[in-house]
C-alpha cells in the first residue's frame, strides 16, 4: 500500500499533503544529488521519518549521507559491484 502525490518533493506543501508525518518510509530518486540528500534530511528531521534512503550517483556523497544516517543507493556502486562479481 502507498500514497502517491504528483509534485515536486522538495516543496514543503507537497509533503504535508503527502501526510509524510506519517511515512514509514521515505525515497529521493531524482536526478540531482544534492537535492535527494536535502528532502532526505528534511524527511528525517522535520517529519521524523525513520527509514529514509537517497538515490546518490557521487561515491564522496554516500560518504557523506553515512554521517548523516542516510541509507544510499548508487547506479554507479551497484553497476561496478556487479561487474566485480560476473568477472570474478
């Protein structure tokens, strides 16, 4: 089960009308880095979401999110991680 909300996430009103105080679970998946880290963390520090994960194609900013207590998922470190296992 699930809501869907037609909108840009980063806009405020668009997660109050997505009720994301009661979210269980919150993903970013845009195409821009910084501003899947930002909802995420909007996510977890305003409306206290508890499972949270960003789509991050830069392998510096998945460091960065694990300060954060930010779950990642890379294209670029599950493709190499991939690879690595076909070859090897």
């Amino acid at each position: 089960t699930g809501l869907i909300i037609n909108g840009t996430f980063s806009e405020y009103k668009i997660l109050k009308r997505a009720k994301m105080e009661n979210a269980e679970y919150f993903c970013a998946v845009t195409n821009s880095d910084t501003l899947n880290i930002m909802c995420s963390q909007i996510a977890k520090t305003h409306f206290k979401v508890k499972k949270i994960t960003a789509r991050v194609k830069d392998p510096l900013l998945n460091e960065y999110c694990r300060h954060l207590d930010i779950n990642t998922i890379s294209p670029i470190t599950a493709i190499s991680e991939y690879i690595l296992k076909t070859i090897i």
